[in-house]
C-alpha cells in the first residue's frame, strides 16, 4: 500500500483529478440542460413522453459503445467523454425533474395560480422548492453514474482513474486496477454524500424544529 | 351591477357541455351560493370568474369592466380564492401564506407584517401561530388561514369552492359562523360553491341551484323553501328540511282564523252590539260593502258612545294595525305580540279583511317552534306519518 502510494501517489492525484474535472462538467450540464428541461417538459405533457422516451432510449446504449460513437464525431480525448457522460446524466435528472415537478400537489399549483402567481412565479417559488428533493435524488444518482462510468473514459484516451484500471488489466496488475478502483468508488462515496448535504439545504423546510 | 355573468356558455372539447346560458347578476356584499350536484357546473362556472377557465361564450363584468379585457393575473390578485384542498404552502410559514397575495403586489415588508397580524386576529388565531408552519395546524385552523389569505390583499369578490367539504361537522360550523361574520363585517361580495343545502340555507342571501349546467333557480333562502321552482330543487332541498322548515316558512293565511266577527259602518251600534253578544266577542271589524277593512270597534267604544252616536261609522277607530296574508308568521309574530293587541285582522292584497289572528293561535306558534321539533322526532320512525302529521297541523289552524 504504502509503496504504491509512494510509485503512484502523484500520478495517482493527478488522474484524480482528471477525473473529478471530467465527471464534474459532464453532470454540470446534465443539470443545466436537463432540469430546465424537465421544468418546460411539465408544461407540455404530450412532448414530455417523446422526450423522455429518447432519454430512456439513448440509456439503453452500451457506455463503450456510446464512447466508442463519439470518436468520428469528436475525436479522441476528453471532449468525446463529456459529451458520452453528459449524455448518459440527462435520463436520472430529467426523469427525477419531471416527476417532482408533476407530483407537486395539483391544489397548490390550483392556489398559486388561483392568487396570481404567473406561471413562472408558481414554478420558482412553489414548484420547484416543493419538488427539489425529488431533483436532487435525480442529480445524485446521475452523480454516482457518471463517475463510475468515467473510469471507461480512459478507453478513448480522456485519461482520469480509468487510466489506472485499464493498464492494470492489461498488465494483469491487481495493484494498479485496485489502486483506480478504489479511489472512484471513494469518489462516488464523497460526492454523493456532498450532494445529500445540497439536498438536505435545498429541501424546504415545512415545520418548526 | 358589481358582477354580471350574462349567457355563460362552456363545452369542453369533445363536445361536453358544462355550462349552458348561465345568467347572474350580484350585488356588492352579496354571499351567494352555487349549488348542484356533482358535474352541475357550478365549480366550472365560479371559476371563469376568476379567469382559471375560458367560457366558450358569453361575458362577464365586474364593475362593468369585461373581465376578458383585463390581464388574468392582475384580475386574480384582486379576486379572493379559497379552496376545498386548503392549498396552503408548505414550505411556507402561516406569514408568508397569509401575506402570498400582498408580495406578489409588491407591499412594503412592515405593512404585509401589519396585514398578517390583523388578519389571524380576524380568525381568532394566536399572533406566535404567524411563524409555524401549515403542517403543525390542524385542518380547521389551516382552512382559517386559507379564507384570511383570500383577504389579505383587500379583494372586494372571494371566490370559495366548497372550501368546508373535508372538515368534520364542529370544525365546518364554527368556519361557516365566521365567513358569515367576516363577510358581513367587511361587506364582502362571496361566490360560495357548496352541495351542502344546508350550508346554503344557512350562508346565503342569494342561492342558485344548478344541474347539469343550467340554472334551475335563483332565489333566497326563504323563496327556495316556500316555492321549489320544480321537482330537482324540491329532491336537492329534501322532504325532511321542507317539513322542518315549515315553522319558519309558514304564512299568516295558514294560521289564521277564517270566520272573522265584521260589520259595516252603516250599521247601528245596537246591531252591533247584538252581533257581539250573539258572537262572544268584544271587538269586531268593520269593513266596507267590498270586505275592505276600515277600522274596528271594541265594546268599550259602545259603552262610552252608546247614547251619542248611532252608527258603527261614527266611533270606530280607523287607525287599524292589520298584517297581509301572504306575510310569514316568523317576521310577523314580533311585531304583533309587542303591540300587544289581542287580535290582529289579516287582509289580503287588496286590502279585504280575509281573517284573524288570535293570540291564542300565537301561542301555537311559539309552542311549535318550540316543541314542534320532539313532536317530529317521535314521529319520524315513519316519513310518511310525519308530513301527514304536518298537514293536519295545517290544516286544523
């Protein structure tokens, strides 16, 4: 342990590293393509089904397969992956936005528009609040996904931990594919644990402690 | 007119009609109740007044203003909404729930605080409940704050849909007293959708009973229960209520003596007074050749007179209290007792002597409002002998 640490300790941060940056951009804009996506899906019920369905159908691609696609269209290297990862975080966010946003009880949504909220102001104070933890649950799974499907990235030369694991199989070093194994599932461990703080502080609060 | 809802016509698409040719007019500081069976439009109805739904033709006006003219979110802010559900926010404390209407207006932050605690005074509530959140209320205090924000924003028109539907019995009468309360202390105009009769006997001055999107019958409580327009109304009102109602509802014609002691002023006195020895009286009325009542004579007038005048005409009294036939004993017998007098003459429209009220037959009155209600109850084993019971009662006053 301690003499793999000390051969690999800084490499080892590095692709870490790299892995954090690849993981983390792809899931920033699954949120920021997907949830305002489930937001204006709700809106239209008869486009959200189509919608969701491609999201579903596009889950359904091997990962290799899908990195292997992204090579002819964007080459080697780390923009491939995070389109790849990016994505396979859309269908868990999405779904989860739809959902929490269409289960917020229909005799609030009654009363916020009854007393003249306009549609966006029922969907930033009343909506979204009301279904963010059904969101957040959408984001963390996402989350634990995309990091562990990163460690594939490596495959088409986007470097991260992935790097670790695949020269280990084909060295048929049990070392090299723990010491990237371990450190991704830690990873996932941490930020979903992160994440379940974010969604302890985006749940509103609906009693006095 | 305040509110004008003129031929209100909704189809849904597919080709239901919910609403066909509705026509209303309300007042300011009307509480007028929509009623009907489930599917009668009376939801649908009260919510185009709010714009939540598009009439398929037809206009409505508030204060003459078209409300189709008008952008459905400043027309909302200005038009109180309670719901069955309560839909109170959850995520928000009893302030901000009551305030919601205010912020959207934009108040300054001290008088939405002032509002809020002016208003959970007004339902009776503890100014510490303003920092608690929706789910630590019972459902009875919640639905309070949901009427309080329907007011919050000052809006003269509150439309409330079935707002009471989910509390139990206590909880729904102690809320009915206080919107009646409220509503004719702040002379607000309330649009009340119910399928409880009685909780429209009992808040409106105006009912409107619908079934299957038309208007069966705009009426007071009072019209309904006297004249049912048809069947529907009579079958939504209820066999039972009619009965207990009677008491309430009952004419002066219906108690009435018919076989009245009168005499005409052309008369002798000493006529008269033989007619009052023959009938076993003191009093008569006088009346013209056409029964129209124009005074009475009591035998105190005859005994004073007796030697002075010959005719009834010369000594009776002209300033008769009488009451109208088709008047109610409920808003008559006040009257009529406090003047103290011991009958009372009954005329008609035209003014002819049709009767006589006795105090005896008062007593009667009071003794079946009273009592009349264990009188029922120990008939009501048997519907049927109940209103044959009452029909005699009728028939024999």
């Amino acid at each position: 342990m301690m003499h793999f640490l000390a051969v690999y300790g800084l490499p080892l941060v590095g692709k870490t590293w790299q892995h954090i940056y690849i993981s983390g951009i792809s899931l920033g804009l699954g949120v920021i393509f997907a949830v305002p996506l489930g937001i204006a899906l709700t809106r239209t019920k008869r486009t959200a089904n189509i919608v969701i369905s491609i999201a579903s159908m596009l889950q359904t691609i091997p990962a290799l397969a899908l990195l292997a696609f992204m090579i002819p269209i964007f080459g080697i290297g780390v923009k491939p992956a995070i389109v790849a990862l990016f994505i396979y975080s859309l269908l868990p966010i999405l779904r989860n936005t739809y959902i929490g946003m269409s289960d917020v009880d229909p005799s609030l949504k009654d009363a916020a528009k009854g007393m003249g909220m306009t549609n966006w102001q029922s969907i930033i104070k009343v909506e979204v609040p009301l279904a963010a933890p059904v969101i957040m649950s959408g984001i963390r799974l996402s989350a634990t996904y995309v990091i562990a499907w990163a460690a594939l990235a490596s495959y088409i030369g986007a470097g991260g931990l992935g790097d670790f694991i695949f020269n280990g199989l084909n060295l048929y070093r049990t070392d090299l594919i723990l010491g990237g194994s371990i450190p991704v599932i830690v990873l996932a461990l941490v930020v979903d644990w992160l994440l379940g703080k974010v969604e302890a502080a985006l749940t509103p609060r609906t009693s006095e402690e | 007119m305040f509110l004008s809802m003129e031929h209100l016509n909704k189809t849904y698409p597919g080709g239901k009609v919910a609403v066909e040719d509705f026509n209303l007019e309300v007042e300011k500081g009307e509480f007028v109740c929509f009623i009907g069976t489930s599917g009668s439009g009376k939801t649908t109805t009260m919510r185009m007044i709010n714009r939540m739904l598009q009439q398929t033709s037809g206009t409505i006006k508030i204060n003459g203003t078209d409300i189709s003219q008008m952008n459905p979110v400043e027309l909302r802010r200005k038009i109180g909404y309670v719901i069955q559900n309560i839909g109170l926010m959850p995520h928000m404390t009893i302030r901000q729930n009551i305030t919601l209407v205010p912020r959207l207006l934009k108040w300054p932050q001290d008088k939405m605080n002032q509002r809020a605690k002016e208003m959970i005074k007004l339902v009776d509530l503890p100014e510490e409940f303003l920092d608690r959140y929706p789910s630590e209320l019972s459902g009875g205090q919640q639905q309070r704050i949901g009427v309080v924000r329907a007011l919050a924003a000052d809006q003269d028109i509150i439309l409330m849909d079935e707002p009471y539907g989910a509390l139990d019995p206590i909880t729904r009468e102690s809320l009915q007293d206080l919107i009646k309360d409220l509503q004719e202390r702040l002379g607000k105009t309330i649009i009340f959708v119910t399928h409880d009769m009685d909780e429209a006997l009992t808040l409106a001055t105006k009912i409107v009973v619908m079934d299957g999107g038309k208007i069966m019958q705009v009426a007071s409580p009072d019209e309904i229960l006297q004249h049912p327009a048809n069947e529907f109304v009579e079958n939504l009102i209820g066999k039972d209520r009619l009965i207990q109602a009677r008491p309430s509802i009952t004419t002066v014609g219906q108690v009435m003596l018919k076989n009245v002691a009168s005499i005409t002023p052309d008369r002798l006195l000493k006529e008269a007074l033989k007619t009052m020895h023959d009938r076993r009286v003191d009093s008569l009325l006088v009346t013209d050749d056409g029964g129209t009542l124009k005074g009475y004579l009591d035998i105190e007038d005859i005994d004073y007179n007796f030697k002075t005048a010959t005719s009834v005409g010369d000594v009776m009294h002209d300033d008769v209290f009488y009451v109208k036939s088709d008047s109610l004993v409920r808003d008559t017998v006040e009257r009529i007792l406090k003047r103290g007098f011991k009958n009372i003459p009954v005329v008609d429209n035209d003014k002819k002597l049709v009767g006589i009220v006795t105090r005896a037959a008062l007593v009667d009155i009071v003794y079946d409002a009273l009592w009349g209600d264990d009188d029922k109850k120990t008939d009501s084993e048997d519907t049927q002998a109940a209103t044959t019971a009452a029909d005699q009662g009728g028939d024999a006053q």
